[in-house]
C-alpha cells in the first residue's frame, strides 16, 4: 500500500499523467475502450467513485471486487476538479 502523505500529495499527477499515457495508447491501439481495476483495499473506494468508476459485482463478504470505467469518460476528466470535492 501506498503511504497516504505520498498519495495524497502526488495523486494528481499521477493520475493526469496516466491519463498522457492512456492517451498514447489509443493512438496506437484504437479499439482501447474500457478501463477495469481491482479494488483491494477499502480506502480506495472513494476514489474510484469519484472518477467514476462502477462496481461490477460488490460481495459484502470480501473486501476485493471489479469495478469499470469507459475510457473516454477518464480521459475527459479534470482531475483537479474531480478530486476537489
């Protein structure tokens, strides 16, 4: 797990750079469409809702599920904007 004062700190960054990346990625591979993650951890949760993402299969009884965004919808976001609020 990530320390949180890092995450915190960075989680911007990191999260327009990945949008860079994705970006450069669909030049390469246009049919690149939907994003997928593995929430391990309960403290990410918020997050992934704040993005956008949605819970495929939620079990109350494990703490690890799927969740699934369209990347279109990741790449038009303002992450400065989204994690604001």
């Amino acid at each position: 797990m990530i320390d949180a004062a890092y995450s915190s700190a960075y989680r911007v960054d990191f999260l327009q750079d990945m949008q860079q990346t994705l970006k450069q990625m669909q030049q390469d591979f246009p049919n690149l469409c939907d994003l997928y993650t593995l929430l391990i951890h309960p403290s990410y949760e918020e997050l992934a809702q704040k993005l956008g993402f949605q819970f495929t299969i939620k079990d109350t009884k494990l703490s690890v599920y799927w969740a699934y965004l369209a990347l279109d919808r990741f790449l038009a976001l303002e992450m400065q904007t989204v994690l604001a609020n």
